[in-house]
C-alpha cells in the first residue's frame, strides 16, 4: 500500500525530466503494480521484466547524446524503479526499490530547489520512509507507521542540520555532465521581437541584497548583462572578439586568439578610491553564463570572470541558483581610451541600411558639431516626435530603424535603443546596445531587490573621450515613469507579463494584501536561497563562529561531541528508554502540581485535607482561580473516586491534564505580577 | 594446516562461549538489557551508508546543498535507527516453561517460551542455532506464548543451547540481536520402533496375553472424572464436582482384568538404541490399550500402572539411558 503511494510520489516530481516512452511505461507498471496489489493480475514473469530492462537501457544509451546524460541517467533510474516494482517479491526488492526511492529523490533535489517543491520532496522521504517501516512492522497498521516514520524522521533532522552545518563543503570533485536545461533569460542577441517575449514572464530572474542596506533609486538600477556591438540590420549581436572570449573562459582549452583580441580589466588599484557599491546576487537558474551587475561590476568570486566589455561572466552555465558577490563603481569611467579598432567596430554601420535616419544623424552632425551636444539633441528628438511606448509595436519592414523612427513612431526599448546608437554610430559617435534588467522590486521586509524577467531591457552606450562609455536610456524619454518608478507603474499588468497567465498569483500584485503575503513568502523564499540554497564555506565558517566565537580544532570537535550527546539522549528520552523518576500516576501528579505551586503562595494542603475541604479554601483565599480550580478538583475526584466508563475517564484526564497546565499558568502569572508591584 | 584453523576456530567459539556465559549467564527468565544486547548493521544498513556516501559526492559535484541534506538526513536516519532497534530488544523478557507436550526424536520438537515487554516490542525473530526461525510480531506487557522448533532432535536430554534473539526493527538498517540461555532443558523420548521381542511377561500366562494387564470398564473401582455426555445416568454425575462449579462430570469406574506386564531392556543387548526405540513404540501401544505395564532396567525399575502420568515416567527413564552409540536413526 505504502509502495503504491510511494512510487507515484517520487515519480511525479519528475516528470519534466522523463520522456514520453518512459513516462508511459511507468505507468503501464504501476497500472499493472495495482492490478498485483487487488489481486486481478498475476505478476510478470521474470523473462519479460528483463527484457524491458536490456531493451530500455539499450535504448537509452542510444539516445543519450540527443537528451544529455544525466537526463539519460534519471530516466533509466525511473525506468529500472518501475520495473523493479512490479516484479517485486521479497524484502529485499523492496529495500532496493527504497533506496532508489532516495536516488530519485537526489534528483529532482538537482532539477528543483525551490522551498516549496523541498518540502513536498520532504513529504516523499516521509513516504518512503514509512514504506520501510511497514516492512518491519504490522502491515496492516497504516496509521502506526506513518506516526513512527514522522517520529525518525524528526528526530533525525537535529542531527543532519548540525552536519549540515559542520562538515566542510568540498569543491566538485570531478567533471560532472550538465543538466542541459532550457535556457531563459536574455539571448545574446537583439531584435525588434525578442524582448517583448520576456515581458510577458513574471518569472524572477535574480535577487540582489545590497551591503548597509543601501537604497537606490530604480533609476539607478541598470543591470549589464549583455554588450552588442555589431549591427546588421535586422538584429544587434555580440562581438565576435567577445564571443572568443567567452568561449575561452568556459573551455580553456580552446585558445584560438584569432582577430581582435581583447583583455579583461585588472586595474583594481584605481578602483580603491572610487565609491563602491558591495552587493550579493542570487541568480535563478537559466543555463547562461552571463550574470548581473550594475555599471563597472567586479566580482572575485571563484568561476566568475570580469569580461573586457565590463561584465561578468561564469565558468559554468548557471544551472542551480548561484549566488555571487560584486563590487560596482558607479563613478568610474569604462574605457576611457578605446583602441581605434574597437572605434571602428562600435562606429561600423551596414551598408545602404536605414538611409534616411542615416540622413537625419547627419543633419543633427552637421547642427550639433559637439558630440554631447548632439547626443542630447538626439534625446530630446524623441519627446519632441509623437513617440509613444507600446509592447506591441506595428510591424516594420526591410529597413527596420527608418519604418520605426520616421514612420510608425511606436515602439518598445529595443527600438529606442537601436535608433539612438544607430543614429550616433552614423553621425560619427561609437556606440552599442547593452541588454539586461532595468529596476527591481524592493523588499523592505527582508531587505532585497527582486527583478523578474519583464524588467529585461535595452539601452545605449556611447563613447566619450575621457569619459569612456556613457550610458543614454532613449527610453527614459518617452516613458520616464518606466524608469523611475519601475516597470508595474507604466505598465497595466494584464497587458504584459500577465497576458499568458490571467490567473497567475501575480495577478493579484494590485490588492493590498495580496501584496503583502506576497511579499512575506517572497522573504521566506529568499531566506531560503541565501541561507539554504546558499550555504557555502563563507556561510558555514561565519555560523560556527558566530555559535563558538573563534574556531579551532577542539572547539569544534567538542561542539560536535556536546550536540551528538545531546541529539543521542533526546532521542533515546522520546523513544522511551530513559525515564526521568516520576510517580505514575499522571493524575496525581497533575493535581500535585497546582497544590505545590499554592503552596508557595502560602496555602498549603494539609496532609489529611480532602481535595473537597481543600477547594473551599483555596476558593475562599484566591477568589481570582476558585472557578478554575473548582473545575480542576472535580475532575480529580471524577478520575480518582468514581467508577466512570474507560472512555470518559480518557476524556476527564485530558481534561484535567488541560485544567492543570491552565492553571499553573495563571498562578505563576499572578505571582509575577505580586513580585513586580512589590519592587 | 586445515586441521590447526579448525582448532583455532573452535578455541574463539569456545572462548566466545564462555565470554557470553559470563555476560549473559543461564537463567529460566532473561531481561535484555544493554549489556545482553549486540547492534550492527545490516546488509542494507551498509547499502544504506553506500546510499549516503554517493549522494555526498553527488551533491558536491553538483554543489546541491539540498542533496547533501538529504544525505545527512539519511546518515542520521541511521543513526536515530541505532537508538530505536536497542530500544526495541531492551526490556524484553523471555522466559521458559515447561513443555507440554513431549516429543519423539526424529520429530520436530516444540519448545514454549513466554515473551513480554515493557514496552511494545516489533518483529522479533527467535531461533536456537542452526534451526528454524520464530517470528513475534508484536510483544506486549502481556505474556506472549511462542513455541520454537528443533528439528530432528536426537534422544535424551535436549539442551538446545543459547536462543538467539534478532531485531531489524525499525528500519531494517540494523540487526539487534542477544543471545540468551534460558537453561531449557527437554527430554526426547526415543524413536518408537514397532517390535514385540523385548516385552517380557511376569507370569506366563500365554494364553491371554493381549488381555492381560488391561483394565476393562466396569464398577468396582473408581478409575476418574470424565465429561458429562447427554444421556448417561444421572446416578454417575459427581455431584460434589458440580457443586464446586466445576461442571457436570460423570464418575468413572473399572476393574482390573489379568496380571500386569514387564517390559524389560536388556544392558547386555547389541544394538541398545534400537531395543530402546522398540520398549518407546511398545510403551506408547500398551498405554494406547490402557494396559498396565512396568519397565525393568537393570537395577531400576518401575513399577506397574497406567496412564499419561505413567507413560511419561517410563519414557523419560528409556531416553536417559547413558548413550554408548549415536542415536539410531533410520535415515
């Protein structure tokens, strides 16, 4: 019975994971394990179960390379615990059948990490847990196991949080094969249909806590994560110098350094001075490599690598959430010297592309011969048009920039964006576009900003002489509110990031309340990432110091010893094999417990005093509990004088177990109040 | 070289032996406490540790510290395990009655023992070396009968040794176990082998020689207390008995009817064991015949009567016979 649930319990999870063929021989096996289970079908004979076995694991070694290896890895895992399952006989298969139970549930510990997804994986260990127990235990008593399961498992989780805790994270070991999810987020290139999708998701795409809770305003907030410095007419994309360089970090092997080469910044010394801005991001999984950060952005984290266009980039693709540390200095220049061949890249335009918004940057060159004059110009351009910002613009046609800026007048950030380096590259000013997030959702309760997917944006950077890279947001100027107060104030939700799911809880992002245990479950969840998810050396070394002030060795060790002890006698007290001296009699004892406690107040039982005699005194010295110990002396004589059937005797000792505690309460409570008016 | 590791293993099982003889020494009644009481895990408790460390590595290499969680919940299960089976075994008592039932050897022997706990105990498994297994599902504070088997026990006073007492309880990841000497001793009667040539007559009156030593019903003496069936004579029913409240029984008598029989054994004869299974079958049929028999042994012997009572007696005195040759068995 336990099995049944069991195994649909750690299976569905899963799913995602699992291909159509395996998913469907799944389900043939539990249909059938049913079938066993009412006792309709006859068990499989061994020869087929083996055939399935050699034929699905042939099949998935086939197939291996198309849905990677360790998908590979946990469906035959699936396969070989639903085949196993129905040709179960004995104990053992059953032993095997729990232990790849905890296998599976690894996996989808891999695959899913969210808080809510671990507790319902909690629930399943519990599952599995109680499918043990009721091999060693009555089968029929499904009720029994699953207390005694809930029981281990409680008691066990003391301990595995202190070694959580102690045990010293190693790094990997060895090359393990990733997990080839789908990859979200920003692409690395731009064009004018690509952001639009991501507006339409409310999926988080990182949080990030700034040190001294530093407040910025969201105008501030300009997460570089993506730099396209060519154009080629219909879409912006990544330099092919850049793209080396990427590659060259996540395989060190390949060291092709052909065509321009470019070196990541390492003047940290100059930085020093500068005002920095400490912050931590956790990223949510997108199986990327680029990562967030505001302005210069510098990280030393270990596998994160500052990129030469000033951006930071992970060794590994971003699999898990990751969460990273970053120091930005807002005030310093990027680049303030750039080399005439990256002038010629961030200034190069194709050929007959656009002409008459090439002809319009003319006449701004030609009436603004300074470049931040003309810059400005350009802004201003865009308030001084009808321009409007809409997420479904008209479409353009071949000449994309002239259809936007000169004819429809309606567009999204990509549009803006691309018009303004367009007509800066075309009037003589290197420029390029820069991708990532704009904005972010504060958390006052726990002290974070949260940016979702619909905050992706797009925006300029030109090239100044002496002032290196310059951000311009054109975007700002046809929609300032969008920039300043953040994407929900422009921007009715149901037209963007709802429009796919009406019903999503974000809908509800417009009621007070609503907002607020939003809100609060988004601190939990974050709590969770930084805290759980996030736990590394750092982590681990700053809780063992903040419980033992400074660590050594024999501290640890006798930390280690202390808590054994105390876990290993906690249990051993709960499980029932050591008593503490008590009389038997919980009645007695409960009622003893309120005379004791009159006692100190002066009003003692006398030794031959019935409880009857005894109450009326207590009523006539407290007339503040005589109701209550009224109540309390009844059912003791209830219980311990007259003959009352079993079950409402099980009722009054709960009652006056109740009546006891209640009272004590009150009695300490009223004693505290007597010391305090006395001093 | 085959010969010294044997010797060397006996010489551990026989300081073993006496090591366990010290700490858990013989007694009819044993409560298990910490010092009778062995843990160690399991096959699976091992597979289940294997579990564990493959999941460490597995979260390390993914860097999951939810994997490694679990794992650590795992290794802790293990641990929590280690508590509950002791606690399972601890407090038990298991003690030894007396059997019953006798038992022929050759024949599957029952050996009753009495099992309680303070606390519930689940899934005790109990055994003596070598033989089958016993399996008490639950044990309560209330004493609960279980019968262990002996398989082919041979004739004579049957020590079945130390009772090995195991627990997987709860988890199956560990095995506590103890082993217990109940000081149970049980008499095997001999194999019964149907012959006539060893039974002797005191008188030898031939001629009614399967009616001698017999007694028929009849009145004159009082014989015992059976039953009360529908129909029989009021006049018989023990009225005393009844007032008492022990039910309606009827009194029962007979008369003796011939002289009683001798069965003798011979200490001079060659194949004792096989003279001794035939006085056994011959036992069981006079007492089947409700005849009076005695048994002559040498110098002890054993007066004639009848009844359970008897044939116990007689049985117990021929499966003490010294044995000089291994039981016989026709096997």
């Amino acid at each position: 019975m336990w099995l049944l649930i069991t195994n649909i319990a750690i299976l569905s999870p899963l799913y995602q994971q699992v291909t159509v063929w395996s998913l469907a021989i799944c389900t043939i096996c539990i249909i059938w394990r049913v079938g066993i289970y009412l006792g309709k079908v006859a068990k499989p004979p061994k020869w087929l179960v083996t055939t399935l076995a050699f034929a699905s694991a042939m099949t998935l070694a086939m197939v291996a390379n198309k849905i990677g290896v360790l998908t590979a890895l946990i469906n035959l895992l699936i396969l070989g615990y639903a085949l196993k399952y129905i040709e179960m006989r004995n104990r053992r298969d059953v032993q095997v059948v729990v232990l790849a139970g905890y296998f599976l549930i690894a996996l989808t510990f891999i695959q899913q990490q969210s808080l809510w997804s671990t507790l319902q994986l909690l629930v399943v260990t519990f599952i599995n847990t109680c499918v043990l127990i009721s091999l060693y235990h009555d089968e029929n008593n499904f009720k029994h196991a699953a207390k005694l399961g809930a029981k281990i498992l409680l008691q066990s989780v003391p301990l595995a949080i202190i070694l959580f805790v102690i045990l010293p994270r190693l790094p990997p070991l060895w090359m393990v094969p990733p997990q080839g999810g789908a990859k979200t987020g920003l692409s690395n290139t731009v064009s004018f249909a690509n952001i639009t999708e991501l507006t339409r998701s409310a999926e988080l795409a990182f949080r990030a806590t700034f040190s001294d809770n530093t407040l910025l305003q969201n105008s501030a907030l300009y997460w570089r994560a993506i730099v396209m410095e060519d154009y080629d007419g219909t879409q912006w994309l990544q330099n092919p110098s850049i793209i080396t360089a990427e590659r060259g970090l996540t395989n060190p092997k390949s060291s092709n350094t052909a065509g321009l080469q470019r070196f990541a910044p390492v003047s940290n010394n100059v930085l020093n001075s500068a005002k920095a801005l400490s912050y931590s991001v956790i990223a949510q999984p997108s199986s990327q490599h680029w990562l967030f950060g505001l302005d210069r952005a510098t990280s030393q984290d270990h596998g994160i690598n500052m990129l030469a266009d000033f951006r930071l980039y992970a060794s590994k693709p971003i699999d898990q959430q990751r969460l990273y540390n970053v120091t930005s200095y807002p005030n310093q220049p990027l680049e303030p010297s750039l080399s005439p061949a990256l002038r010629a890249v961030n200034l190069s335009l194709p050929n007959n592309s656009n002409p008459r918004t090439t002809r319009l940057a003319m006449q701004f060159a030609a009436q603004y011969p300074k470049e931040t004059d003309r810059l400005d110009a350009m802004m201003r351009y865009f308030t001084q048009q009808p321009y409007y910002y809409t997420l479904r613009p008209p479409a353009v046609g071949k000449q994309q920039i002239d259809n936007f800026l000169l004819d429809n007048k309606a567009g999204f950030c990509v549009h803006y964006a691309s018009a303004f380096a367009f007509m800066a590259r075309a009037s003589g000013i290197p420029a390029r576009l820069v991708s990532g997030y704009q904005g972010g959702e504060y958390n006052s309760a726990a002290g974070y900003y949260s940016v979702y997917q619909y905050m992706a944006h797009a925006w300029v950077e030109v090239w100044l002489p002496a002032r290196g890279w310059v951000r311009f947001d054109p975007t700002a100027m046809i929609a300032p509110e969008r920039i300043e107060a953040g994407f929900d104030a422009f921007f009715d939700p149901q037209e963007s990031y709802l429009a796919d799911s009406p019903f999503g809880y974000m809908s509800y992002r417009t009621s007070e309340m609503f907002n607020q245990l939003r809100m609060q479950f988004a601190s939990v969840d974050y709590f969770w990432s930084v805290w759980v998810l996030g736990f590394n050396t750092d982590k681990q070394q700053r809780v063992l110091e903040e419980v033992l002030g400074e660590v050594t060795r024999i501290k640890l060790a006798m930390f280690i010893i202390v808590s054994l002890g105390v876990i290993g006698l906690s249990i051993a007290y709960s499980a029932g094999l050591i008593q503490f001296h008590r009389s038997k009699d919980r009645h007695l004892n409960a009622y003893y417990a309120v005379c004791k406690l009159l006692r100190k107040r002066n009003l003692p039982r006398d030794y031959n005093e019935g409880p009857l005699d005894y109450n009326q005194r207590v009523a006539a010295a407290f007339p503040s509990i005589a109701k209550d110990f009224d109540k309390l002396t009844r059912y003791y004589i209830a219980i311990k004088y007259q003959n009352i059937g079993n079950k409402p005797q099980k009722k009054l000792s709960r009652l006056l177990i109740k009546q006891s505690r209640w009272l004590k309460i009150i009695i300490i409570k009223q004693r505290l109040a007597l010391n305090k008016t006395n001093t | 070289m085959i010969l010294t590791f044997a010797a060397i293993k006996r010489q551990i099982k026989f300081r073993l032996d006496s090591w366990l003889s010290r700490r858990i020494p013989a007694a009819k009644s044993v409560t298990l406490s910490h010092k009778s009481i062995f843990i160690l895990p399991t096959g699976f408790g091992f597979a289940w540790i294997c579990l564990f460390i493959i999941l460490f590595l597995f979260g390390t290499n993914y860097q999951n510290n939810l994997v490694m969680g679990l794992s650590f919940l795992l290794l802790s299960m293990f641990n929590t395990c280690i508590i509950y089976s002791y606690q399972n075994l601890a407090g038990l008592t298991l003690s030894s009655t007396q059997s019953s039932t006798h038992s022929f050897a050759g024949q599957p022997s029952y050996i009753p023992i009495l099992l309680s706990s303070k606390s519930s105990a689940f899934e005790i498994q109990l055994n003596f070396n070598g033989q089958p297994l016993e399996i008490a599902n639950k044990v309560v504070a209330q004493s609960l009968p279980s019968r262990l088997t002996v398989l082919q026990p041979l004739r004579g006073l049957l020590r079945p040794g130390r009772l090995k007492v195991e627990s997987r309880y709860p988890l199956g990841l560990c095995r506590a176990w103890s082993h217990v000497d109940l000081d149970i001793k049980q008499v095997i009667f001999a194999k019964p082998i149907s012959g006539q040539d060893t039974l002797a007559y005191n008188l030898g009156a031939r001629d009614d020689q399967l009616q001698s030593g017999k007694f028929i019903a009849g009145i004159d003496e009082f014989k015992g207390l059976k039953q009360y069936v529908k129909g029989e004579s009021l006049k018989q029913v023990a009225w005393k008995q009844w007032a008492q409240g022990r039910g309606m029984l009827t009194k029962e008598f007979q008369q003796p009817q011939g002289a009683p029989m001798w069965l003798t054994f011979d200490l001079t004869a060659s194949n004792p064991e096989l003279s001794l299974s035939k006085l056994a079958w011959q036992t069981e049929q006079l007492t089947n015949k409700q005849q009076i028999f005695g048994l002559k042994m040498g110098s002890n012997t054993i007066a004639p009567a009848k009844g359970e009572q008897h044939r116990i007696k007689v049985q117990t005195q021929l499966a003490l016979f010294p044995k000089k040759y291994p039981a016989y068995r026709d096997d």
